[in-house]
C-alpha cells in the first residue's frame, strides 16, 4: 500500500473546497508551506501531480478530481469508524465535529456550555459559514452534526426540527416606517435594504419573500456579517431582514426598530442535520438529543 496519511487527504480535501492553498492554510492554522508539503508528499506517493497553477490559485487535475471524490468518501468511512469504536467508549469521553450557519452562532456558544454542563468530556470542534459553505462541507460529510435555518432538499440527510427562527424587518429608531402599523409590504419596495452575501441562508429567505409578494429587492449595499449589518441599519444606511434571534438585544435597548408589516414576523424553524448513511457516535447522539430536547426553551430565553 502507498505511503501516505490522513492527515495529507483532508489537507488535500481543505485545498479542493477552494482551489486554494491560502486559504486552506487559514483554516487548518498552519502555514502555506505546510499545506505545500502535505500535497508534494501526498504527490510523490502517487507519483503524478493532484495539482496544478491556475492564476493566483490552483485547479484539480484529472487525476486530483478522481481523487478527491474517493477521498470524501475515505473520510465518511473513517468517521463511521469512529463512531463505531465510540460506541464501546460511550459517553466518558468523544469528539464532535459541529458545523452551524453564521447566524446561529447568536445562541449555540450558549448551548455548547449547558451541554457540557450535562456531559462533561466532550470535545466540540465548532465550524462557522454562511448556508452555501455549511451545506458544501454537509455534502463532503465533513461535519458530525449540522446547525441551520432551513432543511437541505438536495441531500439526503435526517433533519430535525428543534428551535424556532422568527425572522422580520428591521431599521433604525428615527426610519418613518417604525411608527407605521400593520404596514403593507408593498410600501416595502421604495425603500432601500442592506443584505447578506449571496449564498447566506438570510439572503435566500429573504429573496423568496420578496418575491412572494412580488414586490421587487433594493438592495444598498452587501454585507457578509450581521454583525456590521446591525450597525449599518442603526446608522440609517437602510432596512433589513434578519433573524430576530440576532437583534434581541438591540430591539430592547431601542437601538434598532422592528418594523411593523402585516404577516409578519415570518417563523421558520432552526433544524439539527446530518447524513442519512453516517452513523453517529455516542457523543452526536447525545447533542442531538439535548438540542431536540432541551434546545427551544433554552434559545427562547437566551435570545
């Protein structure tokens, strides 16, 4: 058998994600010339290149596409294996790899600490990305368990509803629109609005909406955090549509202003996701349990 390591595949695997060294090497926290190495060794085990120059990246070859989709398929196998061997270790001790939308992360630090609280030596590796990112990693089974605001419908994955997502428009405190009552939506199409970045599940639902009420998006300016989002509707910039689970705080300090629109808030709901094939360890099945069990009530006070 060939000479070569696990770790050398998921580097090769962080590398594919975005035809990028770069930007692998900032995700695994080591530096470019070590990524570097991993793929020459991995190469030279083969003995043909997996990569090649492509601009300021790089591109698969055909022998580095084949490649990967064995790779991801190597790694599903390797955490099956891993679950299997936790199920004689149970719940003394585990490791779980947890990926979550970027809006989730306004209550899951909150649900890692009860959970630990209850199961204490469990490690929890957390991965945070917009919704395009978090499913591409849920497609390379990358991820034990996925947190998100919306059911994948191309994949063929368990998802399990556990927490509720309403979702409205907001603006600033002086905008004419926060005295307004039960407003049309319709009034909604001349005024402009800050938005996530394409591939965001806030965008997506946003996006359906409007269209919904055939009413057409002015989008002012895009933004990838909701973060600066927030702060760019309190300074006037515009609306915008987020989840009312990230501007709690701001709607009670009065910093921010929910707009009053007929049907709305909309109500989604936050789902625990994950492979249909993957067999979770122990640990999984206990975080999953805890979210289903205990998640709702706990994000409803929490935000």
């Amino acid at each position: 058998m060939r000479n070569y390591t696990l770790k050398q595949m998921l580097t090769f695997i962080e590398v594919a994600r975005d035809r990028s060294v770069s930007k692998a090497a900032a995700r695994l926290f080591v530096t470019q010339p070590a990524v570097s190495m991993q793929l020459r060794q991995l190469e030279d085990a083969f003995g043909l290149p997996l990569v090649e120059p492509s601009g300021r990246n790089i591109q698969l070859t055909q022998a580095g596409e084949e490649f990967l989709t064995h790779a991801i398929a190597a790694v599903s196998q390797f955490r099956n294996l891993e679950a299997s061997m936790a199920e004689h270790v149970g719940l003394k001790k585990g490791r779980i790899e947890l990926a979550v939308v970027s809006t989730a992360k306004y209550f899951v630090p909150m649900l890692l600490v009860r959970f630990a609280r209850q199961v204490p030596g469990i490690e929890i590796k957390l991965h945070i990305d917009n919704r395009e990112n978090i499913l591409a990693r849920l497609a390379r089974n990358e991820a034990d368990l996925v947190i998100m605001g919306r059911a994948p419908t191309t994949l063929d994955c368990v998802a399990t509803a556990f927490a509720t997502n309403p979702m409205g428009i907001v603006c600033a405190p002086d905008h004419p629109l926060s005295r307004r009552k039960r407003a049309s939506f319709e009034l909604l199409r001349d005024h402009g609005f800050v938005v996530r970045e394409q591939g965001s599940g806030t965008r997506a639902a946003m996006e359906r909406l409007f269209a919904q009420h055939d009413v057409p998006l002015k989008v002012v300016m895009e933004m990838p955090s909701n973060e600066t989002i927030k702060q760019a509707v309190m300074a006037g910039m515009g609306l915008s549509f987020l989840s009312l689970r990230t501007v709690r705080h701001e709607l009670a300090a009065g910093h921010l202003a929910l707009v009053d629109i007929a049907g709305m808030p909309i109500v989604g709901h936050w789902y625990v996701t994950h492979p249909r094939q993957n067999r979770l360890s122990p640990a999984a099945k206990a975080f999953k349990e805890f979210l289903i069990e205990q998640g709702g009530p706990l994000i409803e006070s929490w935000a």
